[in-house]
C-alpha cells in the first residue's frame, strides 16, 4: 500500500518539519508519518516486524493529521518503538472522518537505530492538508522534538 | 528582523506599538544585533499574544526569543482572570516546565581532572537518556497522583534528596492546585516508564566549572567561586507534560472553533481563566510542573550517588532549580500601579524575580534569584541575578538559553557526531551519549552565541552576569 507515498523533512528553528505527499489522502498521511520517523532516526534503519493498529477520528482533515500523528507518537513512547511502513485507510464519517491503520515497525535498537531526539508531539504550526494543483495530496505539520 | 516597525526604547529595549488587533504594545528586549538576527515570525508572534484578552501591560521577548508554535519561544505574558483573561496551552508549550537545576560539588577542577572519564562513564552509565529510556522507578496509579500533587516534596519523601533540596526550588519544590484528575490516562501512561529520565533532544546533564566570576558578591551568596565544579541538569515533564500540552492544544482549538474565537494563530488557542476548560487546564498543567520537578529531583540522586562512588565524600547541595515553560499565579504591580494576582506565562523564559523578593531564599534575597541559563555542550552555561526592577520590566523574567542557530536539518548535513565528540574531547570537554545523530543534531556552532544572550538580559536590567560555567562533561540524551 501507500506505494506513491512520498516524504520528506523541512527546517523550522527549534525543531523539525514533516511532509507527505501522494495520490491520496491516505498516502499523504502515510508520508507524513515516514517524515516523523525521519525526524528521529534513518526509517530505511527500522524494520517493520510487527503491526500496530491505530485508529482516531476527528471533524476534519487537519486535525485528522495531528491525531493520526499524536497516535504515533503516543505508541512510539508507550511501546519503544519506532515505526517504518505504515497502511493508512481514511473514510467518512457522521460529521467527520475516521482513520484506521496498520503502523509496522520495531522495538528502539538504540545502537542501530541512533535516535536523535524523541518527538514530544506534533504542533499546528505549519498544519496543512489539501489538494494540490497536480492533484496529488500533501499533508504536513511541525513536530516538536 | 525588519526594526523599521519598532521604537527604540533603551540599548537592549524595543517597543512593537500597538496597532491592528493587538491589545498592548509588545516589547522585545535585545541588542541591535540580536533583534536583526531575529526572524520576522517573532515579531508577528509578539504582536500576535497581544490581541489575547485580558493581557497586561505588554506581550514581552526575551533576548532568546525565536520563532516558536503561537507565543515566540521567550515570550513572556502575564492574564488578568477579572478583565478576561487567559491561560494558553501553547502559551507554555509541550514539555512543560522544561528547566534547569544546577548542584555544587565541593570540587576543584583539580579534584575532578584525573577522574572525568570514569565519571562521564559511570554518569552515562546512570542516567537514563535518549530516545527508549526507561527510570528505575515504576508507579502506580495512586503513587502517580501522589507524585502530580507533591512535585520535588514528594520525590524527597520517597528518598530522593533531602528538605534542604526543597527550600532551592521555585515554590519550595511543590506548585499549589495542581489535579491528577485533569491529566489524562494516556498522559499518566507515558509517564510510567519515564520517572528519572532526562530524555533528548536539547536536554543534558553537565559537570562544568566555574570559569569566571562576573558579580563577586552575589557570587559568594551562591557559594560559587571559580574554578569550582558544579553539575547542571536540564530536563522536563517527560512524556507525561508532552501529552499534557497535546491533549489540551487540540481541546483549546476545538473550543475556540466552537465558541467562535477567531485566533490570528492556531497555536494561540487558549481558554478564559474564569472557565472549566482554563482551570482543568491549570490543574493539569501544575501537575505536569510537579513532574518536571520530581523528575530532576531524582536526577539528582541519581548524580550525587554516581559523584559519592568516584569520588567519595562529595556532597552536592543543590545551587537553585529553575522552570522555563509555565503559566504561574503571581503577584505583580502593573503598569497603572495596581497590585494584583496574574497568570504570567513563560515560554523559554525564565522567572528571575529581583533582589528582596519574598519568594527566595533567605540566603539569596538580597542577591536577587538565581537565573540558570544552559547553552550549548561546546561552549558556556550561565549564572545570572535577578535584577532589581525586573519585575517592572517582564513581572520578573530573563532569557533561557542560547536559542538554535541552524535548524537540526542544517546541523545535520554541516556534522557527524563522531567528529564532534572527538573535537570536543581534544578540547577537554568528554561527552557521552547514545546517538552520534543526537550529538551532530546538538553540535555547538548549531547555537546561537549564549554570551550575546546574556550580555542583552543584563543590559536591559532583566538579569546581571554572576558567573561563566565552561563544560567538562556532558550527558546528551
């Protein structure tokens, strides 16, 4: 899945950009959550052994990101982990929309993985999810680290 | 920064007149040079907290200041909760009461010279840091309400230091009011492993010297003379303050969408004082303060017993412990000369009350507050006084740290941790930790100048010099 995904990190002064982009929505989240990694550590170090399952809901779309990214967050800390492949589903729902996903990945190997700074959340500074005009989605916030 | 908008009130003092929506004027305090080298966001950010309601006096930046997330990171803004006034989550950020606490020794450089590697070892070896690290200690869900309502008093109860330790720490190591309850389970849950962790990124445990000593008398309030080796922790809430800061962030932005509140900012989200939404906040955000001072309290025990087995006989008292991000209830005279009870937020700033303050020490009040400021692993750390009429200035606030220069992804491209380490150690200066990353991410150069910093706070009468702390050791999480 999420085989058009793309990411990549952005400067902000004290901490660290994430961004994905892709076909859809759900891909675009996908990207975003690989940056994070990013912000941590080598993704292409951590392998993704075992899945974790992740769902949050919210009234629309850039909040969706923030949660889908706190979850992340909130698993990296609570597990000791570090995520590398992530399936992201994104439907609507009632009044908003729901977000179910699979984030594989691994147990921190602080020698392999060599964390620099663990991400303490992400801010809705530089929030933004939309539609651009190639088509392709981007999806992207500043973490603070 | 363009300083074609600002009035130049004093050498290090600049007036953002009020206009637009801005409630008050914002005031930056800084050298020309470092008001120029500021971003333009910290400007908008200034004149952004100043549209807030109920704000008082000004919306204040600190010589540190850069651009953060809604309040510039070293913005200082004090609420009245009778005019409206508000508390902000973003206003104090995510790793709440993120701070530094500096210990005495007893040592000479001299005494510590011929043990420093066995003491970085044995420090790193102690001290959990970095990303996956887990405390010793394990609490359970009454011990953890426990610990979020009795901070350092707590951690000193189960062992952790002695009362002595209290009487050194804003508000004798205890914040008033704080609620367990407000703190969400997923909060209490990151917090589980996370007891007596010094975490990553910017965080550190330092053995530094004394390398010179700027105010001899108020330096001998504080026991310091130079050539004598302190150790400085800086650390926070852990992931307990970070869930905090997440959990309310989004509730305040949500409710203010909800109650239709425009904010110029996202980040800027906030609550009235005078609502459920501000005090469960309140509640919450002291808790996660009482954390961060549990947290550094058992740093400290960790460090003193890694010092008693190098270096037996040690003893290290504790200098001061300070709080960067907070919102705290305070008494302050405001402009029109009014007495009154204020929620002065501090993000990146420190409180640095001036000399005769009840607050302090007896032993440090007619010194004024001691103003610990970290900066980087390569260079200095400061000690600085609250100065005198500080609190007609920013209600008694100074600067906190050196402030990035470069973002991590810069750092980054410029450094490989594994030079870094090993320039540094030819330099004398050993650190120790888990992430050559981490360590370039951290490299000196990638700070701004902490000597301009500080040179600023003092000439704009926020705090004076009292002492230079050059590294020896450093523990990077």
């Amino acid at each position: 899945m999420a085989t058009q995904a793309a990411w990549e990190t952005f400067p902000h002064e004290a901490d660290v950009g994430v961004r994905g982009t892709g076909a859809t929505l759900a891909e675009a989240f996908s990207g975003a959550a690989t940056a994070m990694t990013a912000a941590i550590c080598d993704p292409a170090a951590v392998a993704a052994r075992e899945p974790v399952a992740i769902e949050c809901a919210a009234p629309e779309v850039e909040l969706l990101l923030l949660d889908w990214l706190n979850a992340l967050v909130f698993e990296m800390a609570t597990r000791r982990m570090l995520f590398a492949r992530f399936e992201v589903d994104i439907a609507p729902e009632d009044a908003g929309l729901r977000l179910r996903a699979a984030a594989w990945g691994e147990a921190v190997d602080v020698a392999r993985h060599q964390p620099a700074a663990e991400v303490k959340g992400a801010s809705f500074c530089e929030l933004k999810v939309m539609q651009q005009p190639d088509g392709r989605w981007l999806a992207q916030c500043v973490v603070d680290v | 920064m363009d300083t074609s908008r600002l009035k130049r009130r004093g050498p290090c003092e600049w007036e953002l007149p009020a206009s637009g929506r801005m409630r008050v004027p914002g005031v930056i305090f800084a050298s020309k040079e470092l008001v120029q080298a500021m971003d333009d966001k910290v400007a908008e950010q200034v004149a952004n907290v100043a549209s807030l309601p109920g704000i008082v006096d000004a919306s204040y930046a600190m010589p540190d200041a850069h651009w953060g997330y809604g309040f510039p990171i070293g913005g200082v803004a004090a609420f009245d909760a009778d005019e409206g006034g508000v508390v902000s989550a973003g206003g104090v950020g995510f790793d709440i009461s993120c701070g530094v606490r500096t210990l005495h020794t007893g040592l000479k450089a001299a005494d510590v010279e011929g043990v420093k590697r066995q003491l970085a070892d044995l420090l790193f070896a102690r001290i959990p840091a970095g990303v996956g690290s887990t405390g010793a200690l394990r609490l359970s869900g009454q011990e953890m309400d426990a610990m979020l309502r009795g901070g350092a008093r707590w951690a000193v109860k189960e062992g952790y230091g002695s009362e002595a330790d209290l009487l050194r720490i804003e508000e004798h190591g205890c914040v008033a009011g704080a609620d367990p309850a407000a703190v969400s389970e997923m909060a209490k849950k990151r917090q589980r492993d996370e007891m007596g962790t010094l975490g990553s990124g910017n965080h550190y445990l330092e053995v530094q010297v004394v390398d010179q000593v700027f105010d001899a008398m108020v330096a001998q309030a504080y026991g310091l003379a130079e050539g004598d080796v302190v150790v400085s922790i800086h650390c926070g809430s852990r992931g307990l303050g970070h869930q905090i800061g997440t959990d309310f962030l989004r509730e305040m932005v949500v409710a203010a969408g909800q109650a239709g509140i425009v904010l110029p900012d996202r980040e800027l989200a906030c609550a009235p004082l005078k609502s459920t939404l501000g005090q469960r906040y309140l509640g919450a955000m002291r808790a996660a303060i009482n954390c961060a001072l549990a947290n550094r309290q058992i740093l400290t025990h960790l460090a003193r017993a890694a010092f008693a087995t190098v270096l037996p006989g040690a003893r290290l008292p504790l200098l001061y412990d300070v709080s960067h991000n907070t919102c705290k209830e305070e008494t302050h005279t405001s402009a029109d000369g009014r007495k009154r009870r204020l929620f002065v937020h501090r993000k990146g700033a420190t409180r640095a009350f001036g000399p005769g303050h009840a607050e302090l020490p007896a032993e440090y009040r007619r010194a004024g507050q001691p103003v610990l400021i970290g900066g980087s692993m390569g260079t200095a750390s400061w000690i600085l006084a609250g100065a005198a009429g500080t609190e007609e200035r920013a209600f008694g606030s100074a600067c906190h740290g050196a402030g990035r220069a470069m973002s991590r992804n810069e750092a980054l491209r410029r450094w490989h941790g594994r030079n870094v380490v090993d320039e540094l150690a030819a330099k004398g200066i050993l650190i120790r930790s888990p992430s050559f990353r981490g360590v370039a991410e951290e490299a000196p150069l990638a700070y701004k100048d902490v000597g301009e910093v500080v040179d600023a706070a003092d000439h704009a009468g926020l705090a004076g010099k009292v002492a230079r702390l050059r590294p020896l050791v450093c523990v990077k999480g």
